[in-house]
C-alpha cells in the first residue's frame, strides 16, 4: 500500500484502539520510518485489557503481537508493558542496520544489546533507557 494510505489506516487504527483498549500507542516501523510502499502497519501498544483487544476479531496472535485484517491490508499491533515500553518504541522504529550497528558496538565494549532487556554486561541490565544506550554506544 502507498505510504498515505497507510498513514490513513494507523490513525483509524489509533482512534480505535484508543477508544476500545490501549492506555498509550505509537506508530512504529515502515510508516513512521516513512517507507514509501509498506506491506503492513505497525502499531505499538499498551494494553489495558488484552481480552478486549483480542475482541477486535485478530487472524493471527503470539505472545508480541496481535494481527489484524483491515480490508485484505494487515494491522500488527505490538503488545507492551510499561516498563518495557520505550525501549520495545525505540528498536521498533530503528532501521535494522542501525540496531546491528549498535549491537556491535555493544560487543565490542564487552557488553550486549538487546531489544527485550535493553544494554547488559556480565548477565546484568546496564540500561534499559533508549537514550542512555545511544550515549554509552555513541
């Protein structure tokens, strides 16, 4: 689909969730990257109630996510908890090679980056915090 239409279809999405079961969403990956032709919208949310969310008749459902068909076009929506939740906006809204390049660097400074746990050294959470791990990376 085109960029606009897909703009269009998050914030019906938004509008939505907003009214039915998500305290906070975030437009995330290829449309708020800006990709000219993205295949779906992604969407990253805070639910207040996943029952209800999972009422909105979803094709599709793991432990991440819940998918969504909105006329033949496909609607992820990313469940997070608060505490997890900037850091999962952030690597959702990163190009991958830019988190590759981070994750390198990680290595390099004996440490690992990760998207669920954010920045750890010796099994331990350095930081979870987006800006803090571009800062020690940087």
């Amino acid at each position: 689909m085109r960029l606009e239409e897909a703009k269009q279809l998050a914030e019906k999405w938004i509008r939505l969730l907003t009214e039915c079961c998500c305290e906070r969403i975030d437009v995330v990956a290829g449309v708020w990257r800006g990709k000219p032709e993205p295949k779906d919208v992604d969407l990253l949310c805070q639910p207040k109630d996943v029952e209800l969310l999972r009422g909105l008749n979803p094709v599709k459902e793991d432990r991440i996510r819940i998918v969504f068909n909105d006329q033949g076009r496909k609607v992820e929506v990313w469940k997070s908890d608060p505490d997890e939740y900037d850091l999962l906006k952030w690597y959702r809204r990163l190009e991958a090679m830019d988190f590759i390049a981070l994750a390198s660097k990680a290595k390099e400074k004996g440490m690992k980056l990760s998207w669920k746990e954010g920045l750890m050294k010796d099994g331990k959470k350095v930081t979870s915090d987006p800006s803090e791990i571009e800062r020690i990376l940087g």
